[in-house]
C-alpha cells in the first residue's frame, strides 16, 4: 500500500465530509475509496470513520490520524516545492577545478557575468594544472583542456573546440620580424610548451598539415610562465585561442601566422556523475557552454 497515497485518499474523504464527493474530487468510484479505506484500517488496525446513514464521522483515532495526516503532507509537500524552488533559482557554494590558465587569464571573460545572474551561488576555485580526484577533493566538476581525455568513471561534456594559435610580442615583431611562412620559423625564436616535446603540428584552413621540430630558446611546464615570456617579448609561442584573447584584442600580443593553428584542443566539464545533476552544476556547465560556444576566433589576416 502506498501510505503518503493513502493518507491523501483519507484527507479528501474526512474533509470531502462523504465517499461520493471525495470520489469527485479524486476522480474515482465510491468503491474504490471504500475499499482504500479499509485497507488503511486494516493497515493500521484502528477503526478511522463511522459510517452512518447521515453520512460519515471520524473517530477520535481517526481525528487523531486526520491531523497528523495533515501534518505529515504540508511536510511533504514544502519539501517538493523547496526542491522546485531550487532548481528553479540555482544556489549554494559551487566548489570548482580549473587549470591555471583558465583560472588567471580566461576567468574575467565569463565569471562577471556568471554570478550576475546566479547570485545565490557562492564559487570556490582551485587552479591546479594537476588532474584532481574530484570526489576526494570534495569538487563539484572540472573544467578540463585537453586533444581528448582518457576513459573514466567521470561524465565529460565538451564545452567547445579551439584552435592554437601563433602569437609573438609586438616587442618581439619589432625587433625581429614576422615570420611570412612555415619554413622562416628557424630563424625565430620558439617557446615551448614542457608537454608539447620537440615540434608543433600545423594545420590551414584547407586541412594541410605540416610538423616542424625546433628547438625551443625556452621550455616551461606552465601554461601562465610562457605567457609571461610571450607578453614580455622573449618568442613566438602557442596557445588555445581563449587564453590569448584579451591580449590579442588589447595588442599585447600579435598573431603569427594566421593561416595556420598549432592543433585543437577541445574544452570540458567533467563531473563526477551524471544522475540528479544539482542545478547550480547544471546551471554553470550550460552558461559556460554557452560562452565557449558563442567565442569566436578573429578573422584571419
């Protein structure tokens, strides 16, 4: 028997005053209810209702249950409506992972707008270019970059998919040049990513590609350390087109060879599972698909 059903069921009967207008109400037969009430005597072996030919009345047991009946599904029912609610305004704190380059040159590109309009979610931030055990750490997803990522327990949605692209200094171009092709690229000066070993993989427009080896002048295992060595005039360098956008736009830094990219890489948000997804998680992971999708790499020269 399902109580909560037939605490309801009792409820429109003792307040419906008779069998044949709670089975209006419920859009039911008199049988029905009968028999509904009858298993919930037997069920709780007290007598609920005296029947008589004037109608019904409820027993002091059966007055004693109407209350507490009424009770327990105002409960029942400010619970649903809170849940509602919740996925209705997203709210609570949102504990996140990003990588460092997300966190220190991408964030001011989309968080402003995020807590705009989430003001009831409070953000916790970890920038960490480590891969993070996401339950462990307590997290409520990742935002991940990679060509693809390995097979995991964790659900992946991917966000979008960038092109790397060739960025120098203004600095840098003064005093050395713009490379005009693939091949002049050996008289400049590299800078390397640690994970992208000896060479680049380049790709056009028209789906050529080309890999190049070099040796870098300069090799770091940081995404933020090559940056600074791009922005401060040291070479050519680089990287996902989200992470250079604002310095592109502001002239800190110039494209190097813009009909060519250095590879894809594709963003995503990782979390731990996939079922009764929080709203504030399916709140964030939507706006940021959102933004990603919506950015758009400059016209090419």
């Amino acid at each position: 028997m399902d109580q909560l059903s037939a605490m309801r069921t009792y409820r429109c009967i003792v307040e419906a005053g008779s069998f044949t207008r709670a089975a209006e109400r419920l859009g039911t037969t008199h049988t029905s209810l009968s028999r509904q009430l009858r298993q919930l005597e037997e069920h709780l072996g007290v007598r609920l209702l005296n029947r008589n030919s004037r109608g019904l009345t409820a027993t002091e047991a059966g007055q004693r249950y109407y209350r507490d009946c009424l009770d327990i599904l105002e409960r029942v029912d400010a619970a649903r409506q809170a849940l509602s609610a919740d996925a209705a305004q997203p709210a609570g704190r949102l504990r996140l992972s990003l990588p460092h380059a997300v966190g220190a040159l991408e964030l001011a590109q989309w968080l402003p707008e995020f807590m705009r309009r989430h003001p009831q979610i409070e953000l916790d931030l970890s920038c960490d270019d480590r891969i993070v055990d996401l339950v462990k750490g307590g997290f409520d997803l990742a935002i991940r970059i990679s060509e693809a990522l390995a097979d995991s327990r964790l659900v992946a949605r991917e966000l979008a998919a960038f092109e790397r692209v060739l960025v120098a200094a203004p600095s840098y171009v003064a005093r050395h040049g713009l490379p005009r092709a693939i091949a002049e690229l050996a008289d400049h000066r590299l800078l390397a990513y640690a994970g992208d070993g000896r060479g680049l993989a380049l790709g056009s427009q028209r789906g050529e590609e080309l890999s190049v080896e070099f040796d870098a002048r300069l090799r770091v295992d940081s995404i933020l350390s090559l940056h600074a060595a791009a922005v401060a005039g040291l070479g050519i360098a680089a990287f996902t087109f989200p992470t250079v956008r604002d310095d592109l736009a502001a002239g800190r830094l110039l494209r190097v060879l813009p009909q060519h990219h250095a590879g894809r890489r594709r963003y995503y948000a990782v979390y731990p599972n996939a079922r009764q997804l929080p709203p504030k998680v399916r709140a964030f992971v939507e706006y940021l698909r959102a933004h990603y999708a919506a950015a758009a790499v400059p016209p090419q020269d």
